[in-house]
C-alpha cells in the first residue's frame, strides 16, 4: 500500500478515534458529575435540616417560658390565698411585696413568650421556603441525572456504532503502523494524526523545518512530529 493510500486510512480512522475518545471520556467523567449532583442535593437537604432544628429549638423555648409563666401563677395564687390569713400588717405587706416580685417576673415572660411567638413565625416561614427549594432541587436534579443516564444510553449506542465502522478500516492498516498510530493515540489524548497547519504540526504547533514539509507533501514516508510523536499529513491543496 502506497503511503497515500495508507495515510487516507488513517485520516478516515482518526475521524472517528476522536470521536471515541470524546465520547469514553465523557463517560469516564459521568460518575464525577452524578456525585456533584449528589453534593448539590445534600447541601440543600441540609439547610432545610437546619431550618427545622432552628424552628424546634424555638418551640421548645417557648414551652420552657409557657411552664415558668404557669409556676409564677400559681406562686401568685397560693400567695393570694394568705394574705386572707396573715394576722399583721407586716406580714401582709411581706406576702404582698413577693407577689409583684412574682408579677414582675410573669410580665417579663410574657414579653419574652411574645417575642417566641414572633420568632417562631419566622422560623416557619424560613423552613417552609427552604422545603420548597429542596423539592425543587430534588426535581431539578432527578431530571438532570435523567439526562446523564439517557445520554449514557445514547453514547454507548453511538459507540459500538463507531467501533463498526472502526474495523472496516483497520485491516486496510499496517498491523506496525497501526499499533505504532493507537500507542499515540492513547497517549496525546485521542489525537496521532494531525495536519500540517501553515508551517507548524497540528498538533503541539511546532515549527517544522521547510525540508521536512516537502517531504510530507511528497508522501514518499510516514514522518512524525520530533516533538509530539504525532503523525503528519498535508492537507491537500485547494
Ligand atoms: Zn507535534
């Protein structure tokens, strides 16, 4: 086979090499983007946790409050009931000065409940918001792991497609210069075949000396690139 006719094979062959590389790295890159959708569903898992955790602590206060409030009522009450039984004026005055002491407190509460109450408002309407964008983003995501998959689906077809096509070309190949074309290729990321782009390799852009571009032209041998071993062809005049 004449080096014109083998670099033709070649160029039809690295067409579709690019192609399945392409596509095997996008694979390879596909469990790293479902765990980024994976994180992306935690951190909004989590946030709403929060809000919830945040809206309970507030409950529970309140319920603190609401029993220190029911206690200094009854202290209240059972006091009241012995100023009715007191005998002096100093005694009554004693019950009567822990009773306000007991008021004071119960009014403080009662402010302090007040302000629970506003808290926790805003506490709900936060978990609320928050529910709402984790049930968004879980819908988000599912369709977009959907998408993955469905385009994994359609990936593998597109790639025993290709790999068909593949070996209609690589017995018309030097089984040399074949293995020679696929050690490059795995190495320089799907890429042993380049054209010669105006004076430079096509591949890593080094300059290639005036002799070495007519000797391609020529066809005469398969040359190389001295720099990234990839294999040079020119493109055809127009
Ligand atoms: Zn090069």
């Amino acid at each position: 086979m004449s080096v014109a006719e083998l670099l033709k094979n070649l160029i039809d062959l690295q067409i579709l090499d690019k192609d399945i590389y392409d596509m095997k790295k996008w694979i390879s890159e596909m469990p790293a983007r479902l765990n980024a959708l994976d994180d992306e569903m935690e951190a909004a898992s989590s946030k709403s946790k929060e809000k919830d955790d945040e809206l309970k602590r507030l409950q529970l206060k309140r319920k603190e409050r609401e029993l220190d409030l029911e206690q200094k009522e009854n202290n209240i009450k059972k006091l009241q009931s012995q100023l009715y039984q007191v005998k002096t004026n100093k005694e009554y005055n004693a019950l009567e000065h822990e009773i306000s002491g007991f008021e004071a407190d119960k009014s403080v509460l009662e402010e302090d409940i007040l302000s629970i109450f506003d808290l926790i408002e805003t506490a709900e309407k936060a978990l609320e918001e928050a529910k709402k964008e984790l049930e968004d983003e879980e819908k988000k995501i599912e369709i977009e792991k959907k998408k993955i998959e469905d385009e994994k689906k359609e990936t593998d077809k597109s790639l025993s497609e290709l790999d068909g096509k593949r070996k209609n070309i690589t017995p018309l190949i030097d089984k040399k210069m074949l293995s020679r074309y696929e050690r490059i290729l795995s190495g320089k990321e799907g890429v042993a075949l380049v054209p010669v782009v105006g004076e430079n390799c096509g591949g890593c852009f080094m300059n290639l000396p005036p002799q070495i571009i007519d000797e391609i032209r020529l066809k005469k041998r398969v040359m190389a690139c001295e720099r990234c071993a990839r294999i040079l062809y020119a493109e055809e005049e127009k």
